[in-house]
C-alpha cells in the first residue's frame, strides 16, 4: 500500500512595508559614554583626557597628532610692506561717466581734493592714480599722483591733459622684474675700496728750486668811469582788499554761504581781515590772485567758484 506524501504549503514571499529592516550586523547601538567606569566609556568617555584636549575642534600650537601641521604644509612667500601706499583707483569709464554727467568741465584743473569736491571719487587716500583705456568725450585737465601709459593716451587723444605729480615713481607691468643691470654688488664695492687705497712709496729727493726771473714791471690800471647813476624804479601799486581790523561794521556775514568757502575758509578770510561781503565783491583780479596765495588752496577756486559774483548778490541782499 502506498503512503500518500504530504505536501508542504508554498511560503508566502510577498513583501509588506511593515517588515523592511535592516540586513543583520548593518546597524549598532549608539555608544553611551559617561555612564560609570563599568562600562568601559566611564570618567574621560574615550577621550584620554579631561579639560580643553578632550573638546572637539581645539588644536593647541597647530599640534595634528604628529602629522606635517598645515602651517609647515603651505609654502610662505613675499613680505608686507610697512610703508605701502593706497592709492584711490579712477578709472577711464569713471571718468567719462562723470564728464557726461557734468559734474567735470573742461576749462578747471582738477586734483584729488577737487575730484572728491565735484563727486567723481569717495576719498583721495594717498594720492589719485588714474588706470584703464578707453575713450574720453571732452578734454579735462588732471593732476594725479600716478597714471597708466593707456589712460594718459586716452586723455591726450581727447585733447586734455595729465601732470603726474610724483614723477620719480616707476610703475612696472605684472610680472615684469626690476633692472638690476646698474647695481654694483657689495663684492664689486670692496675690490674698488682697496683698489683706490693709497700706495705707499719711498720718497725721492726732490731737486733744487730754480732761482725765479724777476717779474715785469705792470702797465699802469687806468681809472674806471664811474657808472651813472640809475633811475630809481617806481614801486608797483598793491592791490587794494578792503580789509578792516574786525567786524566793524555789525555783525560779521556768514561768508559760508557762498559756494566753496567753508569753516577752514571762513576762518583764514577772517584772520586777514575779511568780514563782509562787500569786501568780496570788490575784489579785482589782483586780488583774487594775492588772496588765492594767503589762503591755502588749490589754485584757481576763487574764479572757478565765483565767489565775487555770489559775495556781490550776497551784498545786495
């Protein structure tokens, strides 16, 4: 008689979301440290240490464990100059921008003082260098402390002017080296100190003076006319300022009021005398030019400013 088999059920292989885990051994229970020196991780938990050395992030004299620190790793070149220069940068496109814009005529001289006057610059620092290529609309006239070989053609083609005032300072390109060709080496220097030291040689006897001729009698000097006398030049006339030993008159005007004078400028015309603005007013062009020398100023704000012609609208009130 044959036994019937038994037949075991298929297993069910279907995947259900609420019996994804993890294969075994993927995962590890967290390390819990600090929790008695029992378990292992007790006092200093792992560190070694207690206090700064065993806080994350914390290197004491760059010390890495040993390993090449990062300071020794990275290469050190150059040097920080103590008296470097910062030069205030203005630029072609600047430049034009502010011509259009009316802020620069053509007929005025301008330097760092009265570039930062007019807007075109925030600050002069230590002098105004002028950079870049490009095209100028109208011509100006610059006084700047430094200025590229491009920027100077590109002022000149639009018939304007640059006066590089430090003339002495020699701009080289990026990557261009110093000539050196003329520098004499401290070797070069000794070999010529004990060349050009004195020999000392034994002294020959000098030879007899020859008895000298009797000297010619001299032809008599005749008298020289007396020069006539000059005419006496007469003295030029001095330029009248109307000047006063104090605010005589009343108060004192607020000379602040016209364009281009401020506390400073007030101040010095004061200290000469100037009080009102009928004194203003009746400068001549004599004038303007001797007090354009007492006070200090650029030269030509007077006239570029038109401080008579305000002082005179000033004075009529």
């Amino acid at each position: 008689m044959l036994r019937a088999h038994r037949l075991k059920p298929l297993e069910d292989k279907t995947m259900r979301l609420n019996e994804l885990k993890d294969n075994q051994g993927a995962t590890h229970r967290k390390k819990r440290i600090g929790r008695g020196i029992g378990s292992g991780k007790g006092k200093t938990g792992g560190r070694g240490v207690k206090g700064q050395k065993s806080r994350s992030g914390v290197t004491i004299n760059g010390f890495e464990g040993g390993q090449m620190p990062i300071y020794m790793r990275l290469p050190k070149r150059g040097f920080n100059a103590p008296n470097a220069k910062t030069y205030q940068e203005l630029s072609i496109a600047n430049l034009n921008r502010a011509i259009e814009a009316g802020k620069i005529d053509s007929k005025t001289d301008y330097d760092g003082a009265a570039l930062v006057e007019a807007g075109v610059i925030r600050r002069v620092k230590d002098g105004v260098r002028l950079i870049g290529a490009g095209k100028v609309s109208k011509p100006v006239k610059l006084h700047v402390s430094g200025a590229t070989k491009g920027a100077i053609a590109a002022v000149e083609g639009a018939k304007g002017t640059v006066n590089v005032l430090d003339e002495d300072t020699v701009y080289r390109g990026k990557g261009e080296k110093q000539d050196r060709s003329g520098k004499v080496s401290k070797a070069d220097k000794k070999a010529a100190a004990l060349s050009a030291a004195p020999v000392v040689k034994a002294e020959k006897p000098k030879p007899a003076p020859k008895p000298k001729a009797a000297p010619k009698p001299k032809a008599e000097v005749k008298p020289k006319a007396e020069p006539k006398p000059k005419a006496e030049a007469k003295p030029k006339a001095a330029p009248k300022v109307l000047y006063t030993d104090g605010a005589t008159d009343g108060e004192p005007d607020d000379l602040k009021k016209i364009k281009g004078i401020g506390p400073k400028f007030e101040g010095d015309l004061n200290a000469k005398g100037v009080y009102y603005f009928r004194q203003i007013a009746a400068w001549k062009k004599a004038d303007v030019e001797m007090v354009d020398k007492l006070i200090d100023s650029f030269p030509g704000r007077i006239e570029r400013d038109e401080w008579v012609k305000q002082a005179a609208e000033f004075a009529k009130g």
